[in-house]
C-alpha cells in the first residue's frame, strides 16, 4: 500500500476528531493531550476497517498508533507483509 495515500487518509481521519490544525506527521497526540484512551479504541477500529486489516493484541501498543506516522508505517508493514 503507499505509504502517501494511507498517510492523507489517516490525517483525514484525525483531524475530523482532533481539534488542532497545525498537527504535524511525527506529533504524538496521545502525549500531547489532544486524544484520550476512549478515542485510542477508535482509530483501531478505523484503522481495521479503512485498511482492510486484523490489529492483533500483538500490535496494540502506543507506538503503533500515537501519530499519523506511526500509523503510516504501520499500515504499511502490516499490508505489505500480506499479513491482511
């Protein structure tokens, strides 16, 4: 999957739900208190199904989804490894 195009998909996603317009690539919005732990359960669960993929229990830790980067390269591993 490119990595643009799931990267403005994910910003998208975010900024519908974050009130911050400048938010950057590589900010953490878990650390900088613009998301709480409520909303974490709901970017998986966006994630899954705009990506057409499985967040195991394996992949539910904070570095996987605290930026849009994160996110990014996530997405990208997981569907480049076929690992759907």
């Amino acid at each position: 999957m490119d990595a643009n195009s799931v990267k403005e998909r994910v910003r998208k996603f975010l900024l519908k739900h974050i009130k911050c317009s400048n938010l950057a690539d590589d900010d953490d919005f878990f650390s900088k208190s613009f998301v709480n732990s409520l909303f974490a359960m709901a970017l998986v669960l966006y994630v899954q199904d705009e990506f057409q993929l499985q967040v195991s229990d394996a992949d539910l830790v904070i570095e996987n989804f605290c930026s849009v980067n994160a996110i990014t390269r996530f997405v990208v591993k997981k569907t480049s490894n076929g690992a759907l």
